[in-house]
C-alpha cells in the first residue's frame, strides 16, 4: 500500500505464483525480505495519509479542532534504557502504543519488523490503530465505545480506506487480505491482542469492516 506514485512494494506480490505467458516457462516469485528502508517510508506514509484524514475529515463528524498526536514512532522495546515511558513505565517490546499522557503514539521494531514480513500493509494497520486511540481520546465520553480496542480498528478501516478515497494511499491488489491477515495474527499470537483486550480475531475483522464501508461514524457507540 505505498502512496500514489511509488512502485509497489515486494512483498505484497512476492507470494504468489506467476506463469509466464504463452512459450515461457513457469516462473515462481521468491519472497525477500524487505528492506528496513521501505519499512520506514511505509510507517511515514501511513503516518502522513492517516493525520491528513483526520485532519480533513474532523469536521464532518466531530465537534471541535483535530490536533495531531505527537508521533514519538519506531523504539527499541528491548531497550527499557531508551524506550519511550508511559505511566512510569517503559514502553515494551513486540507491541505499539498510544500513551494518553503524552498524547504520543509509538511503534515498537520489532513488531513493525516481524509484521512486514508477511506484507507491507502491516505498519498501516498499527499506525492506523493507535491513531485510532488517539481519536477516542479526542471523543466526547459517550462517544467512545467500551470495547476501546475494537473501536481503533473501526477507525483504522475508517481512515485507511477513507484516505484511499481521498487519493492519499493507493491499495495494491491482496492488501485487503493482509490488512485481514494482520489483524487475525495481531488477535492470535501478539501480547497486544488477547481476545479479552482486543477481540478475537473474527470481530477485528468485522470492526475494521465497519469503518472501512461506513467511515467514523459506523464507529460510534448507537445512542440510547
Ligand atoms: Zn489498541
């Protein structure tokens, strides 16, 4: 999924198979890894077409001024010397976080590195998530959902295909199922998702549907 105007990313391709047309020989694709240079330049396109979104689109929901989280990024959860701290702690490792009192989000590398792995629409998903967060923050109380994770991937379907609309990310073919794949490894196997915080795999899958099809709005607790 990079921004309009780049070539696409390895990954996203490099899983499938691909016969060569009429006389040639079959050709089979092997995946490489990506590079930690087309990583860094994801996370900073996911970074700038998520704040653009909602920077662009606030008012047509919401009251009130969007302001930008401040965005602390990629961290050595391995390192609590260096990590970013939230509520006293070090931020850890194989996770990503949106810390209230710092109004900051921050991305552990490891989890940007494993994920990219698999695709490159993985560090979208966690931008758009945690940004998700900051959102809810920004959110009058009866405007948030209880179940506050589920409610950051609503809005991260939201403003990844929001911002698409919008020409500020372009989807490569297979996208949909990595940004799918993504949120069933995030519900399955990594410590931010035990269903009991996260949801099982199913509902992200259908909260991210949500925003993606009905935008911020399909996000919102129903009122009374
Ligand atoms: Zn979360």
């Amino acid at each position: 999924m990079p921004s309009a105007g780049r070539p696409l990313a390895s990954l996203a391709l490099a899983a499938t198979f691909s016969l060569a047309g009429a006389g040639g020989a079959a050709a089979v694709t092997v995946p490489e890894p990506a590079p930690v240079e087309n990583l860094e330049q994801d996370i900073k396109t996911a970074q700038t077409a998520t704040d653009a979104y909602w920077a662009t689109h606030w008012n047509e929901f919401f009251t009130g001024t969007y302001t930008s989280p401040t965005v602390v990024g990629l961290y050595d959860g391995t390192n609590p010397a260096t990590a970013p701290v939230c509520g006293g702690q070090p931020l850890g490792p194989g996770n990503a976080y949106y810390c209230p009192e710092g109004d900051y989000v921050a991305w552990d590398i490891g989890l940007m590195e494993t994920g990219y792995l698999n695709g490159d629409a993985w560090p979208y998903l966690v931008v758009a998530h945690e940004w998700g967060h900051a959102v809810q923050y920004r959110l009058a109380e009866e405007l948030r959902s209880q179940a506050a994770e589920l409610q950051a991937d609503c809005f991260a379907g939201a403003s990844l295909f929001g911002a698409a609309a919008d020409g500020t990310l372009v989807f490569e073919d297979g996208d949909q199922q990595e940004l799918e794949a993504a949120l069933t490894a995030l519900a399955d196997q990594t410590p931010w998702t035990k269903a009991g915080d996260h949801g099982n795999a199913a509902e992200r899958v259908e909260a991210f549907s949500t925003g993606r099809e009905g935008g911020p709005a399909a996000c919102l607790p129903e009122a009374p």
